[in-house]
C-alpha cells in the first residue's frame, strides 16, 4: 500500500513539474507564433507548415524506435537489471544512428524531388522552401539522436530536468523571434536556421545531463544480436501504428495542399499550433504515469496497472475538456485576439481538432499497457488497418468534391471507433476488465461532456460575440467541468481524494494569508 502511495505522489510530483514547463512553453510558443505568422506573412507561414511536413513523415521511422527504446529502458528499470540496461542504451544510440544516416539519403533524394516538382509552392519561394526544408531535415535528424537520452529522463521519472531544459529552450526561441523582427534577410530562411541552431544546443544540454545523472548513458560501441532483434522486433510492429498516425497528420496536409493550397495549409498550421499546446497539459499526465504503468505490469502488479489504465484515460480526457469547451465555443474570438491575420478555415479546424483530440486520448494508457507486454503484432496490424483508413477516405472525398474539412471530421470517427477496438485487444492480452473501463470512463466522460456544455454553450446561443462573452464562457466552462467532474466523473474514493487535496489547499492559502 505504502509503494502505491508512494507512486502516486511520485506521478502527482511529476505532473505539476511538466505543468510549470507546459505553461512556460505555452506562453511563449502562442506569442510567437503570432509574431512568426505576422512576420513571415500567410503564405511564407503556409509554406513553413507544409515543407516541415515533408520532413515530420520520417517520424513515422523515428517514432518507431522511439516507442521500443522507451518500453525497454522503462520495463529495465522496473526489473533491475542495470548491465542489459546499459547494453539497451549504446544499442539503442547505434540504431538511432544508422537511421539518421538512412533518412538523410532518402529526404536529400525523394523530398527534394517532391517539394521542387510536386508540391503547390509559389515559384518564386522555392529557393525559401528548399532552406526551410534543409533546416528542417537536420532538426529532425538532431532530435532523432536525443530519443534515448530522453527515453532515460522519462524512465528514471526525472521530470524537472524536463522543466529547466525547457526554460533554456523557450528563452532561445523568444531570441529567436526578435530576431526575426530586425533581420534585413529573408525572414522564412532565417528562422529555419535559427531553429536548427537551438535544436543543437538542447541535445548537447540533454546528453550533458543524461551523462553526469544516469550511469547506463555511457555510449558503448556494442552490438548485442540477441537484443537488437528483441528491439527491432517490437519497433516493427510499432512503425505500423506510427505510420497510420503519419498518414493521417502529415499525410493529410499534403492533401491538403494538393487540393486546396498553402493558404489552408497556414489555417490548419495555426490549428495544429493550438492542438500541440493544448495536448502538452494531457500529455503531461500521460508522461507521468506511463512508467508507472510499464513498470507494475514488469513487477507483476496487474490490479494496479489497470487502475492507471482507467485513471489515465478519464484524468486525460478531463483535462482536454476545460480547454475544449472554449475553444469550441469561442474559437473566433480566441483567434482574433491571439492573431493579427487569421486564416480563413482556422476557427472550424481547431473546433474539429478538438473532438478529434477528444477521441485519441483514450487510447493512450491502453497502447502503454499493451506495449509493456512487448506483444504487440496484432494490436498494431488492426489499429493500423483501421486508423490508416482516414487518408484514402479523405483523399476520395476531396476528389469528389467534399469540403476542406472532412478530413478532421473522418479523422475523429476513425479514432473513436479504435477506442474499442483498443480495448478488445487490453482485454486478450492482459485480461483487462472491459465493462469496468465502459463504465467507469466512457459513460461518466460522456455523462460529464453533455453537463459541462450547457450553461457555456446557452451563453454563447443568447449573448452576442464579445470579449465579455468570451470571459464569461471561459468562466463557466472551467466551474461547470469541475463540478461535472466532481458530482458525476469520480468514484467515492477519488472524490474524497480531490476534495481532501482541495481542502487542504484552501487551509494552506488561508494560513498564509494570515501570516501576510
């Protein structure tokens, strides 16, 4: 009992230290992405989302291994066993290398072809598009390299060197834009080279303190066949899923500039912008929790794995919805205040990406669990045949003439109906208890979602648009979600936790109070 408890305040810990990082980098990626959208201009801004998309489908690779050398050096930990620990680590590096080298090769062959001869790129920013794609490739191939190193940092649930590293890195780019502002060069090139220059200087930070802090981070030119074909194995598998997430992201975005152009690409940019910084505050929680997850199901711990299952998709989703309702509700405005151009289609595609977002975080905890086992072949084959549906489906609806944003719509009923199909295999492999998780998340979400929405969505019915109404919404989503939440959206023994957190929060505020 006292280990759970321990863990639990260890996951608690950890979370509010990734919240202070979310809101720190928050903060200031909205500000300067309105600085960047207004310097570089609609197109320029268009042509930056799109071109690093090109780049961003070798994630489907990276991603991959990112997931294997994650489950590895996570369930190590879990068992003790420090020298196959080490041995995972140099293995890991040797294979993140070798990668790199191949992703350079085909980005320097087929996306250069791609963005010079396919792509709806004005002629005359080419030359623009080619440096920002360059930039891009070795961003990406410097961040390739850094997995292990944070895959080490997330295992040993070292969260506040998330946080500091994350100051430096924010603070770079606040540079970053005011240079932006001032620089007589083309500013779409500048700030392609300017993020690769930050890129290096945060994995040079993150390999200096994953050295100086965790003994397995000592690079062996070591070749382990044993466990390289174990590695190699599960990240097979793990690309298939990755890819139909690739597809169904960046592949989309291509379509989207194939049919309609770099002026929606900038609209679905400033979307993606909202989406990634909202989702930092639920992927926070999922950060934190997810070696704990790994690590019970190493120690055989199974009762409390499924409570983190449960816990970690019902927390996640509540955490979404106070951020949901008023972007929903409100996206106009928001957009208008946050942006001094907004792009036409942006408001719809961040209310669309809402419910899509919605419907993925579900399936995060159940994929952790699954990926614990190291059994994962059939899990990805069907959630990849199902989730790679979004791209031919959006393909043949633009071709028969559908609207832009069909693809978000396809996209959340693709990804609601994997939340089952997720739970059937939960179910095979570790004998997960399925009407338990429909109860206790699906039904009291749902029940809480349609609360919650009321008395925000009546005040956005009857006042007109404004600053006022906006407050006001935002006022009475973020009151209505939490008593939702509280009243319908807990069981006994979480509601007697939250409330006993709250009450001791508003003793420690009342005493300090006094003392002031």
């Amino acid at each position: 009992m006292s280990n759970i408890s321990e863990n639990n305040k260890r996951i608690a810990k950890n979370t509010l230290l990734l919240y202070f990082r979310t809101f720190l980098t928050m903060a200031i990626s909205l500000y300067t992405s309105r600085v960047i959208l207004n310097e570089l201009g609609v197109s320029d801004y268009g042509i930056y989302n799109v071109v690093g998309g090109v780049v961003a489908m070798f994630s489907v690779i990276s991603g991959t291994f990112s997931s294997s050398i994650s489950r590895f050096i996570t369930y190590e930990l879990g068992s003790g066993n420090f020298n196959r620990l080490q041995k995972i680590f140099s293995t890991s590096l040797n294979t993140q290398l070798i990668i790199a080298t191949i992703i350079i090769l085909i980005g320097e062959i087929v996306g250069v072809w791609f963005i010079n001869f396919q792509m709806q790129i004005p002629p005359e920013r080419l030359v623009a598009a080619n440096w920002v794609f360059q930039c891009s490739l070795f961003t990406f191939i410097i961040n390739l390299i850094s997995i292990p190193y944070n895959a080490c940092i997330i295992a040993h649930e070292k969260m506040s060197a998330f946080a500091y590293i994350s100051i430096l890195e924010v603070t770079l780019k606040l540079i970053i834009v005011y240079l932006i502002i001032f620089s007589p060069l083309d500013k779409l090139i500048t700030y392609a080279i300017l993020l690769l220059i930050v890129a290096l200087i945060i994995r040079s930070t993150y390999g200096f303190y994953c050295k100086r802090h965790f003994g397995e981070c000592k690079y062996q030119l070591i070749y382990d066949k044993q466990l390289s074909k174990e590695m190699l194995s599960f990240a097979g598998w793990s690309f298939l899923g990755n890819s139909a997430y690739m597809f169904n992201t960046q592949g989309v975005n291509i379509l989207i500039n194939l049919f309609f152009g770099v002026t929606f690409n900038a609209a679905r940019g400033i979307a993606t912008q909202v989406e990634a910084s909202i989702m930092q505050f639920v992927n926070n929680f999922t950060v934190a929790i997810n070696p704990q997850i790994t690590k019970s199901y190493a120690s055989g711990d199974k009762k409390y794995m499924f409570t983190l299952i449960c816990q970690g998709a019902k927390y996640s989703y509540y955490l979404l919805l106070f951020f949901a309702i008023p972007f929903i509700l409100e996206a106009n405005t928001i957009l208008k205040l946050w942006l001094k151009t907004v792009p036409e289609y942006a408001p719809i595609f961040i209310r669309l990406t809402m419910f899509g977002s919605m419907a993925m975080v579900l399936g995060n905890t159940m994929l952790t669990a699954v990926s614990a086992t190291g059994n994962i072949k059939y899990y990805q084959i069907w959630v990849t045949i199902i989730g790679c549906l979004v791209f031919p489906l959006t393909w043949i609806a633009y071709k028969l003439g559908c609207p832009v944003e069909t693809a978000y719509i396809l996209y959340a009923t693709i990804y609601f109906i994997l939340i089952f199909v997720r739970l059937y295999f939960v179910k095979r492999q570790l004998d997960f208890p399925v009407a338990f998780f429909i109860k206790q998340v699906l039904i009291k979400i749902s029940i809480v979602s349609i609360t919650a929405f009321i008395i925000p969505t009546a005040i956005n019915y009857y006042i007109p648009a404004s600053l006022e109404r906006l407050v006001l919404t935002i006022l009475c989503a973020t009151i209505s979600s939490i008593f939702s939440i509280l009243i319908i959206g807990l069981n006994s023994d979480e509601r007697y936790i939250a409330l006993s957190k709250l009450k001791k929060l508003i003793h420690r505020t009342k005493t300090y109070t006094k003392c002031q």
